[in-house]
C-alpha cells in the first residue's frame, strides 16, 4: 500500500470510496452506507496484513510462534 493511503484518516478513505477521487467513480449509490465502511476495515485489514511486523503480535502469541 501506498504511505499516503495508510496515512489517510477513515472518514477520508470513506468519502473517497462514496464520491471517488480523480478518475475513480463514486460510489455512494451503488454500494450501501454500511458496506463502504466495510470497505474502508478491510483496506486496512490489508494494511495490516502487508505492513505488519513481528513486534505487533502480543508476546503471548509470539512465544507460539517459534
């Protein structure tokens, strides 16, 4: 992901999914108000998943890994 999506606020990535940005379409009609915020919890799922470091899990869990 790029920096400047993971430094975004929610709200921001929220209104870009609901009335894009640039050449992006909106899309506040065709995707419900609850799915757009799923929408913005899964990018930042992917964020995570991507961008995640050892040092984030809990040490309870990280003693499970090795």
């Amino acid at each position: 992901q790029q920096d400047l999506t993971v430094n975004r606020p929610d709200g921001e990535l929220f209104d870009i999914v609901s009335n894009g940005v640039r050449t992006m379409p909106g899309y506040r009609k065709q995707v419900s108000e609850e799915d757009r915020w799923a929408i913005v919890v899964y990018l930042r799922a992917l964020q995570k998943v991507q961008r995640g470091q050892i040092k984030d899990v809990p040490q309870q869990l990280r003693n499970k890994l090795n």
